[in-house]
C-alpha cells in the first residue's frame, strides 16, 4: 500500500523557518519532518511513498536525489567522473515526488498524483509537516470494503463517513468489479457540505472516536457547487469575495509576481551583459516579457550573462550606449514600453584609472539614452538604475533620504550623481507633459551568485579562497548597506510597473536598500561569508595606498516602503547563504541557469508569502 504525503504547502505558521525551505524539510534533530513521517510508515512496512509537492518542491527533490550522497561516505574519483559509496545508510524507499502546484487545495493534488497510484488498492494519506506516535498498521486496516451485497462501505479520512446503497449520492457512485463487489481504490468517498471545517491535525483519540460514531443521515443533493467542491474534503467554504474596490493605495511589490503586466510588454534593457542585468534578462523572461537588450561584451570569464544565455523571447545585442546613432537605431527598432537604464561603468577603483571613460559612459551615455527615447511613441516608463554613493556623504553615518543634497568625491559617485541631474533635465525639459514617466533608482552594495568582477568583495573572496590564500580587505571596517541583488530588482520591476499604472503619483528618486539592521562592516560580512561557506577565511589590510572610499554609507528606504509597498526581505545571513549556495552549485558543475532561475523563484515565493502574512 502506498503513503501519500501532501507536501505542497507554504507553511506560514512557521515563517521563520519557511521562507527559505518548505516545512515538510525542517529539521528535527538533524532529519527533516519528511524523513520522519516516511521512517514511521516504514516501520510498519510502508515504504512506497507519492509526496504532493508544491512550494519550493525543488527543494524536495533535491532532498532526495541526494539522499544517498548525505548518508554515506564516499571515495570520488575525478579522472574517471565517478563516485564510490561506502556504508551507505539509505533507507530502502521508493519516493515519487509530483509537483502539484503552488495553490493547488488538497483535492486537486490528489487528482494530479492519480498516475502514481494503483488502481487495485488503496492508499494511506497524512500531512507533511506533522510527526505523532500511531499504530499505522492498526490504523490502515480501518477503511473496509464490504464482500456482502448492501453493507455498508465505511472509511475514515477526516471523520467517519457512509454509504449505502440505498442511499447513493449521485455523482459518486462505487466501481464494481465484475462479480459485482466494490473496487477497493474507490474507497476514498466524498461527502457534499460538510457544515464544519476540518481542524488543522486529527489526534489518534478523535479518530478513533470519530469512526466509531454513526455518521448522521444527509440529505440528499440534487448537484455540487462548483464553490463547495471541497467542502466534501472537510474545508470550509472560501470567503466571497468583495465585490468591489475596499480602498485606492500603493500596490505592493508582490504584485509584479502575480500580475500579468509582464506577459509579452516590449522592454528595453540596457547592460545585460553585466551582473545585476543578467539576473534581470532572467526575471524578465520568466515575466514573459519581450526583451531588446544592449550592452557591451562581457569582461569577465566566467561570465554570468554567458551562463544564463540564451534568452527566451529576448534579443540581446552587443552595443556602446556611448553610440547616439546605434541607440537611435535600436529605439526604433524595439519601440519599447518600458526602459531599464543599468549600462554603466560601476567600479569605484576602475573610475580612478580611467575617469575620463567612466563620465563618458555614465554622463554621456544617459544622455544618449534619453535623447534616443524622445521618438519612442509607445513609451510609457524608465527607470534610470544609479546608486547610493549619488548623495553627499558627510560621514556621519545616518541613513540617507532621496531628498538629501547630491555630491561624489570619487569618479564614480561623480558620474552617477551627474546622470541623476540629467535625469532630471530631460525629464523638466522634454518629458513633462503627456511624456512618459521617467525616475531614478538607488540601490545598495549588490551581492549575489555570478559576480565575477574585479575589486569586488564577494568575487575576491571565491577566488581567494580557492587560491587558499588570505582575503585582501582596503576598507575593513567600513560600513555598507549589503543586500542581494534580487531585492533592489524587485524594486526597480514594481517602481517600472507604478510609473506605467499611475504616474504622477510615483517619486522621481527611490533608494532600495536593506533592512538599517543588515548594514555591516566589510569585515563582518567576510566573517559571515565564511560561516555561509563552511570555510573561514583569514583576512589581511590590502598593501599599499589605495584610493579613498566612504567609511559610512547607509540608505533609508521608507519612501519606496510608502508608495510601492516594498521592502527588504532577506536577511543579511540569508542573502550570504543563497550567494554561497550559488557558488557552490557553480563549482560542482550544477546547471546553473537553473539554479539562478530557482533562487529568483524562491524570491517570488518569499514575496507572495510575504503579502499572505501582510493581509
């Protein structure tokens, strides 16, 4: 007899948890609540099992495509590409894991499991997140069939239910075999309007005094609602709906994730090729939306935009926004609805090197940009991706408002300071009425799988640490606000989506940046980038003069918490975790296309839930 665990679902009730893994994957001890349901059953001679996945079911299958690997020692061989396993302790279990949908209720997994199962037998089902002390064996004999003609068919799921027949319910009727006897998988009946909802967990003492009592007489139905359907399963019946507008305020960010504003809208792209575009191509497609993107070629090897190539539904070019006439060209050619402007010369030490290239790429590019987008006819939104170094840093160390004076002592923060006032000329100047809705984004220091640029924290700590040498830090005590890069992308997506549904009501500037409680010191995050890896790594001041940089920088984030809903949902900890989990995956030859795509799903999923808990 097989063991269907339904595992779909968010697990909200244990957030702090379930925002990074599905609930039936928590630990107890050092097993997950899965291993132990399936070992209970087990012990009783039930060791097939169909898990009915759902959020985060990747990580499910994971779990078990690597059961083994965990629980055994191994001798790996690289010339040959082969693995030994020694003492394996691996459970000897059968596990079918069906992805049965996000939202699915819990009638709709069933059905989505039916070719997993055998149609001669029944089947036992529990929760995946709910471990107790049972007598399985006991417990399985409960749902007899009858072998007389007109006795009753009794089983237990969520209380003790009967038909006779007699008193069929039309719709649900037994299959008979050919002497005329019921088919044992059609054990499982249905009963329209259950008047209660079902408690969350059924302890063995309320089953067994459930299925002693005499299941009431009901009346008979002429048909089921489409809206109770699964009031035949114990659920209560959903809420209705509204039926009008509650109230006009900011969208939330999770919207975007759930929205089908994406699906097929022409979206103009610039600097894909580099790491926080590459991992926006990747979000964009999976939006469905048609992407025209331009950027320089690829300066690093690996290359994150490489990896994740090709993308679907996209067109991605090899261009100079420094061009005028190459970006006039591609406006034209793309005629885009939306535009995100991320091209840019973005490193610090680099703009000390060659200053000259870095306002031609970030002053004048902008300028192209924008002057090319005055003949775009179906715009209707930009977003002009800058930075948080564009403010005037004092040093004093508060966290700075969008309305703060803009400044830069570096090339750099220059630069981009500089594109924020051309911004908003082009803006006063040629976009102001009917024009579309132009604003400029802030972020802060972006991490995440897939950086492989020069003088960059987390590359220079992969490549020192595969070098086994000492980290070498130029600022170790100075304070940045860090975050993952998904999170300052799901601004820009929502700040594009609200500039298009409602401009006017949308600020011109928005800094995106993490929780004030997540800003750390360099030496903090080395520190905790080397519990991520398992592996610390000893850290030395860099030799030499290097070039001055802010020791303090922090971001306020409230204005884009007030008029886009958005906010910061990683925790400094969890943003190193999924960065480390990136490069681990890269290193052991993972397809990481797949993996990114995974990460910026989770993402979303943390977004929904995130909106659930919020309602």
């Amino acid at each position: 007899m097989k063991v269907v665990i339904l595992a779909g679902g968010r697990g909200s009730r244990l957030s702090e948890e379930t925002t990074m893994r599905p609930k039936p994957l928590v630990e107890i001890g050092d097993k997950p609540i899965l291993w132990h349901i399936m070992s209970i059953y087990a012990h009783f001679g039930f060791d097939e099992f169909v898990v009915c996945a759902g959020y985060k079911s990747y990580q499910i299958k994971e779990y078990f495509a690597n059961l083994v690997l965990h629980h055994s020692d191994i001798t790996v061989d690289l010339g040959k590409n082969t693995i030994e396993y020694h003492h394996s302790k691996r459970p000897n279990w059968k596990v079918t894991v069906v992805d049965t949908g996000l939202d699915t209720m819990t009638g709709g997994r069933l059905k989505r499991i039916r070719p997993f199962l055998n149609d001669d037998e029944p089947f036992l089902m529990t929760y995946g997140d709910g471990v107790a002390d049972i007598d399985v064996a006991a417990e399985s004999r409960l749902p007899q069939v009858a072998r007389a003609a007109g006795d009753d068919v009794r089983h237990r799921t969520a209380g003790a239910l009967r038909h006779r027949r007699d008193r069929g319910r039309p719709g649900f009727r037994l299959r008979r075999k050919a002497g005329g006897q019921p088919a044992a998988h059609q054990w499982r009946l249905l009963r329209p309007g259950n008047r209660r909802p079902r408690p969350d967990r059924w302890r063995p003492d309320i089953l067994r005094r459930l299925a002693a009592r005499t299941a009431r007489r009901q009346r008979r139905t002429r048909r089921l609602s489409s809206r109770r359907l699964l009031a035949a399963d114990g659920h209560a019946a959903r809420a209705r709906s509204s039926g009008g507008t509650l109230a006009i305020g900011p969208r939330t960010v999770e919207a975007l994730v759930v929205s089908g504003f994406w699906q097929g809208r022409r979206v103009l792209l610039t600097g894909q090729t580099g790491f926080k575009g590459a991992w926006l191509s990747l979000w964009l497609e999976r939006l469905g939306a048609r992407v025209t993107a331009v950027g320089l070629a690829p300066d690093t090897d690996p290359s994150l935009h490489r990896i994740l190539a090709p993308f679907d539904g996209q067109t991605h070019h090899i261009g100079d926004i420094r061009n005028l006439g190459a970006m006039e060209r591609l406006v034209a050619m793309a005629q885009p609805e939306i535009v995100f402007h991320l091209a840019a010369e973005a490193l610090v030490r680099r703009s000390y090197d060659d200053p000259v290239a870095t306002f031609s790429t970030n002053v004048m590019g902008t300028v192209n940009l924008l002057q090319a987008l005055r003949r775009a006819s179906a715009l209707q939104a930009v977003v002009v991706v800058t930075t948080d170094k564009v403010y005037a840093n004092d040093e004093a160390g508060r966290p700075f408002e969008e309305a703060d004076r803009l400044g830069g002592k570096d090339p750099y923060s220059a630069s981009k300071a500089a594109a924020e006032l051309v911004v908003d000329s082009f803006r006063s100047s040629f976009f102001a009425s009917g024009g579309p809705a132009i604003a400029t984004a802030r972020a802060g220091n972006v991490v995440g799988g897939g950086d492989w640029a020069a003088d960059r924290l987390i590359p220079d700590f992969v490549r020192a640490m595969a070098k086994g040498e000492p980290l070498r830090l130029r600022s170790p005590m100075a304070i940045r606000p860090w975050q993952h890069v998904v999170e300052p992308l799901a601004g820009y997506l929502a700040l594009a989506e609200a500039l298009s549904t409602r401009p006017g009501t949308v600020p011109a500037a928005l800094n995106f940046g993490p929780d004030p409680a997540q800003f750390a010191s360099v030496a903090k995050v080395v520190e905790a980038l080397g519990s991520a890896f398992d592996l610390p790594l000893p850290w030395l001041p860099a030799a030499g003069i290097n070039p001055p940089e802010a020791q303090h920088l922090r971001l306020s984030s409230q204005l884009a918490a007030e008029t886009l809903g958005w906010r910061p949902l990683m925790s400094l900890e969890q943003t190193l975790a999924f960065t480390a989990d990136w490069y681990r995956a890269h290193r052991d030859g993972a397809d990481m296309r797949g993996v990114t795509m995974a990460q910026i799903a989770a993402y979303a999923d943390k977004l929904q839930l995130e909106q659930v808990e919020a309602a």
